[in-house]
C-alpha cells in the first residue's frame, strides 16, 4: 500500500469513528436520558429535516438543467 491509500484508509476511520461516537452521544444524551415529551419533540424535528432535505434531493435530481452548469 502507498501513503495516499493508507492516509485514506485513516481518514475514513477516523470519520467512521466519529460518526458513531455522535450516534452514541445522541441516543444517550437525547433519546435515552430525555423525558418523553423532548424525545417526541426531537423525534419530530428529525423526521421534518429528513423530509426537507428529501425533498431538496429530489428537486435536483429531477432537474433537466442540474448538469447543465459549467463547472461540471
């Protein structure tokens, strides 16, 4: 293996484990530790933003002109 490979195996590592310690921080300090009525709230507020961002997703992809930019 070459440095560039093992730096982005490292890299991705280090990403993953910071995703699973947020994951981890999240569920114990929100979900886990909440009371119901901030669990509701904080579920509900997730469910919003994932459709949000859904629906921005979806906008673009059926876009005719998305590629159509030069600096792709």
């Amino acid at each position: 293996m070459d440095k560039l490979s093992i730096a982005g195996l490292l890299g991705t590592l280090v990403v993953a484990a910071l995703a699973v310690i947020g994951v981890f921080g999240f569920a114990d300090g929100t979900l886990i530790a909440a009371s119901g009525a901030y669990v509701t709230a904080t579920i509900g507020v997730l469910v919003v933003a994932v459709i949000a961002v859904g629906a921005l997703i979806a906008l673009g992809v059926g876009s005719k002109r998305w590629r159509a930019n030069p600096y792709w």
